[in-house]
C-alpha cells in the first residue's frame, strides 16, 4: 500500500521510460526564468535493465527521492518536492509563504 502512495505522489516529478532494452529513471527539473516562469524538463538520471525487478526499481526511486540535487524536504509540509519549488533548504515555497508570509 505504501509503494502505491509513493508512486503515485511523486509520479508527476519522476518517471520510468523504456527503450532499446534500457528502463530510463528520469526526474523533472524546474528552473526559474524570472520570479513567474518556471521552466520544466526531463533529466535521466539513471539506467536500468529491463530485468530488474520491481523492488529494485523502488529502492532506486527512494534513492532519487533523497538525492538533495533534485529534491528537497520541507521540514513543515514533510514534504519532498523538486529543489525549484523549494523557498531555502527547510521550506517549500508554499510552506514559506505561510510561515513568513513570502509572496511568490
């Protein structure tokens, strides 16, 4: 039950893509082009064979969801969110802007 939730939680910011006998572990990236634009895209970040099995695929997806380049953790939603939604290394913007009242 728990696999479910997580992978359905975080499934809009990581993804599994296959191709040419490979599994693909991609993570969306955000960048800010002014204080209104964010800017997405894909970025592999790892390579698999197809063969691995799915407790494996998991494991790797935790991994991913501790590697503090592209995520953070908001110490008040408890929370991990992509590193361009996060407002400082302890709060997500949304979380920022209710604690310390930050428009964005």
């Amino acid at each position: 039950m728990q696999e479910e939730k997580m992978n359905n939680e975080y499934k809009e910011f990581i993804r599994v893509k296959r191709g040419n006998n490979k599994l693909v572990l991609q993570v969306l990236q955000i960048k800010w082009n002014g204080p209104h634009t964010p800017v997405s895209k894909w970025v592999t970040v790892k390579t698999l064979e197809t063969s691995v099995d799915l407790v494996k695929l998991d494991e790797e997806i935790a991994l991913l969801l501790n590697t503090t380049k592209y995520f953070g953790f908001c110490t008040k939603c408890e929370r991990n969110l992509l590193k361009g939604w996060m407002h400082s290394d302890n709060y997500c913007q949304s979380c920022a802007a209710q604690e310390f009242q930050i428009v964005y």
